[in-house]
C-alpha cells in the first residue's frame, strides 16, 4: 500500500476502535510500498473482516503487520 492508504487505514482502524496502539511504525517494505507494524490491543478478527481482500495481515513478535502483497 502506499504511504497515504497505509495513513487511512490506521485512522480507520482507530475510528471503528479496532485498534489501541502503544506503538506504530510505518515501515517501507519497496519502493513507495509500505505496511502498518502495530503494537497494543487489537482485535485482528474484527480487523481481518474489515481488511478482508484489501490487505494481508500477519502477528509476528507481538507485532501486528499489516501490507499488500
């Protein structure tokens, strides 16, 4: 995802109170492709239905990750 849809998604997420980060990193996996790496509480079923053949979604160390393949 780029830069400005990696930004909407977290506010999206924040505003249906998916999610409740103590952390965020914006990390830039390809040339202007990032993914959402977020730490905290989180519902990743209600998450994975919202981003549901939009995004991919992994937990890797406490992480959720969160990209397009």
């Amino acid at each position: 995802m780029n830069r400005r849809e990696a930004i909407a998604l977290l506010s999206e997420l924040g505003a249906n109170q998916l999610v409740n980060p103590s952390f965020v990193i914006l990390e830039q996996r390809k040339t202007d492709k990032y993914q959402l790496k977020i730490k905290g509480d989180y519902c990743l079923q209600e998450i994975e239905t919202l981003a549901k053949n939009r995004f991919s979604i992994d937990e890797k160390q406490n992480f959720l990750i969160i990209y397009k393949p």
